[in-house]
C-alpha cells in the first residue's frame, strides 16, 4: 500500500483469547468491538499495526482518497 492513502478499517472478528497485544493493537487502532469501523493514513507504524491484525479485520480503501 501507498503511504498516505486514506483506508476504513473494520473490526470483523474478535480478540478474545488471543495474545494481549492483539487486543491492544486493536485498541491502539481505535478498533475493539466487532463492526468497529475507523479511518487510517497509512503510514510505517500503521501498517505494522494492520499487518499484525489483519486475521481480525478488513481493510478497505476510503471513498475520499478514491476521489483525489
């Protein structure tokens, strides 16, 4: 992914009975609860924080970067 693209991110699994640095990523994400939904700019830390998860979420791009 291109640093700066704008992404929604999605919470479609849980974090229970995982590592708890699974559920604090999620947190640090401001994700937590299934269906949670944010907005991120990918940047290095972001996408270390994405690829860590990533069985728990789904990553999609953002309907305004898709218009710049």
């Amino acid at each position: 992914m291109k640093e700066g693209l704008k992404v929604k991110v999605r919470q479609i699994r849980s974090a229970a009975g995982r590592m708890k640095q699974v559920g604090a990523t999620l947190s640090a994400l401001g994700l937590g609860r299934i269906g949670r939904e944010r907005e991120h700019v990918i940047n290095a830390p972001i996408w270390g924080m994405l690829r860590r998860v990533r069985h728990l979420i789904r990553v999609t791009e953002s309907q305004s970067a898709a218009e710049n």
